[in-house]
C-alpha cells in the first residue's frame, strides 16, 4: 500500500476545499489500487505517478465536482489506435484515445464506483507503461 504525501495534505489543509472528504477518499482509493502509485502536487491538485511518470490527476476546481483526469503525461503522444483500456463500468469520459476522464459529485458516487475505480486505475496504470 502507498502512503499519503504530507506534502499533498499540507496542501489541501490550506485550500478548506468543500470537498475535502470526497478528496481524501479518492487519495486513499488511488493509492490503493495500486503499490507503486506515488503523489503529488501538479496543475494545483493530488497527482500520482508510476515509475516516476505521470497517470492520474486530480482535478479539484472548481469545487463543485472532483474529476480524476487519466493520462500517459504532460508531453503529447502518438495516440493509440483504440482507447487504451477497455472500460467495462462506462465511468470514463474519452477525450482521446490516451485521455479520459471521471467525476464525482459526492462521496456516495464515489463509494458506489469504488470497485470499477479500482480496476480501471490498475489496468490504466499497467496499459499506459
């Protein structure tokens, strides 16, 4: 299991985000899904990386929803000829063939989500390597 970056929650403490609890459960889920998650602070919101390369960014602002943006990083790449996994819970909002996005409301979406968010970030995390 990683750990929480105090870095990130010094962060966040300073913010008093309205969604702060739906935050910490989003940390929390991430970095269990997978043991080499690392995290951070990039584009002003928790990022996490895999072998030192970006995959997942939470988007905290506006408040009023948290999206978690999935990448292969800030460099643009040559788009895969598919979508990069096969995203059996439709919580996936494609932007690209190597970008997608998924937003939470509240933490009863979160929870409800939680198992399909759980395997969408392990398989994101082993397909975008």
């Amino acid at each position: 299991m990683s750990t929480l970056n105090s870095e990130v929650t010094k962060f966040l403490d300073e913010l008093n985000h309205p969604l702060r609890v739906e935050i910490e459960l989003l940390r929390h889920i991430i970095l269990n899904s997978n043991a080499g998650l690392t995290e951070n602070i990039k584009w002003n919101g928790p990022n996490y990386c895999h072998n030192n390369q970006d995959r997942l960014t939470m988007r905290i602002q506006p408040p009023k929803q948290i999206q978690l943006i999935f990448h292969r990083g800030a460099k643009k790449m040559t788009q895969p000829e598919g979508q990069l996994i096969k995203d059996k819970t439709g919580m996936l909002d494609w932007k690209e063939n190597d970008r997608a996005v998924a937003s939470f409301k509240n933490g009863d979406e979160i929870i409800r989500a939680r198992p399909g968010l759980e395997e969408v970030i392990h398989d994101w995390i082993k397909a975008a390597e």
